[in-house]
C-alpha cells in the first residue's frame, strides 16, 4: 500500500495543532468515486505495563462480509495521551500495520472520529489523508458538537452540529443500545458514511471490521503479556 508522507509525527504540541490547521484544507468531502468491495477496520490496543502498543487491520469483502486478511503490528508509543491529538500517538503504529496489507480497502473505518474534531482533523481525517482513500471515522463518544437523541430502531439518527456546521450523526446501530458518533474522514460525505457504517453493523453495535480489529488486536496484546 502507497502512502503519502505528509509530515512527522515525533513533534510537539504547538507543531501538532499547526499541521492539524494545515492538513484540513486538504480534505475532500465527496461522494464515493468507485464501489466497495473491500473495507478496512482499524483499532488500536495498549499494554497495562509498558509503552507497547498495538494495532490492527481487518478487511472484510463486500456485499458478503467475509473476512479476508488481517494483520497486527506492535511497537512503542512516544506521544503521550492528549486529547484532540490522538492520531499523533496512534497514526505511527497504524500505518505499519496498513503496510503490511496485501489488499487495498476501498473504504476505511477507524474506531475514532472523522472531522468531529475542534480541528476538524480526528483520526479518520487524518490517517485517511496519509492513506488517500475514503475513511470514516466511527467513535463511541461525542467529542465535540450538539445533537438530539436519535430514535431508538437501528437506522434512526440525526445530525451533529458544531459552530452551525453540519459536521456528523449519531446513529443507532442496534435497537435500544447507545448510538455512535460518526463522521467523515476524507473522501466521503456524511450521509455515505452513516450509511456504510449502518452497512457494516451486523449483530452488535460497532460495525464488523472495526470490531475484529479490536478483538484481534486485543488477542495479541494478552499473548504478550
């Protein structure tokens, strides 16, 4: 997989909060330039007694969502935990793993946002620059913006609002369990991207490929233990 050096990522605060500024006139909200066959869910696990992380790639195909590859790197964090700048932590240890894919996702789907974000440049947003493809970011809290509760039927959502700004939707994936907040990436508009997460919920509420990264990638970090 090709993927674009934009910038370092062992920098400090001000420098981060500068390239985020910078790198969200990149973005491209459109709709999908080709179909899906293949979608990408990412996730990333720590260790409890060292800086070792983890993460994992899945790919399922699509319409059959079948699981077809998954891999998992691990390696030392540097960047401490701040929020806003999640993706400086994580995006290192994600795109080695996404290195190591043999099949290229028409789509991805990161447990994080997507241009919810006080920079408009969450993980999704920003990974998916690095990778050029169209990514959506799919999280379990809100981080910024208002909204209303959406219905209680799998499919009900409404939209989030930051600054007026139509930004993402809360959406239910299950009946009567807590919705998620999902936003685009890059690549994408926000109504593909609730439809493609409400696509890829099979049985629960996070959908399927983020799900077995998280499980694959949490299977590894027990075995390091």
């Amino acid at each position: 997989m090709k993927i674009r050096q934009l910038h370092q990522w062992n920098v400090n605060i001000a420098t981060a909060r500068s390239i985020q500024l910078q790198l969200r006139q990149m973005l491209k909200f459109q709709k999908l330039a080709k179909p899906v066959h293949y979608i990408a869910g990412a996730d990333v696990s720590y260790s409890r007694k060292s800086n070792l992380g983890f993460a994992a790639i899945t790919i399922f195909k699509y319409p059959e969502m079948e699981l077809c590859e998954q891999k998992a790197v691990s390696m030392p964090i540097k960047f401490p935990y701040i929020p806003g700048y999640l993706t400086f932590r994580e995006a290192p240890i994600l795109l080695e793993a996404f290195q190591k894919l043999s099949l290229l996702p028409d789509l991805v789907l990161f447990d994080g946002q997507g241009i919810a974000h006080p920079r408009s440049m969450g993980i999704a947003a920003h990974i998916g620059l690095f990778l050029d493809l169209p990514s959506i970011g799919c999280a379990k809290s809100r981080l910024i913006g208002e909204f209303k509760s959406p219905g209680q039927n799998k499919g009900d959502y409404t939209p989030l609002f930051h600054k007026n700004q139509h930004i993402g939707a809360i959406v239910r994936t299950k009946a009567k369990v807590n919705p998620v907040f999902v936003s685009p990436g890059h690549l994408i508009t926000i109504e593909e991207s609730v439809e493609w997460v409400l696509k890829t919920c099979t049985k629960y509420r996070i959908p399927e490929p983020i799900r077995q990264s998280h499980i694959f990638v949490n299977q590894m970090r027990q075995k390091s233990i």
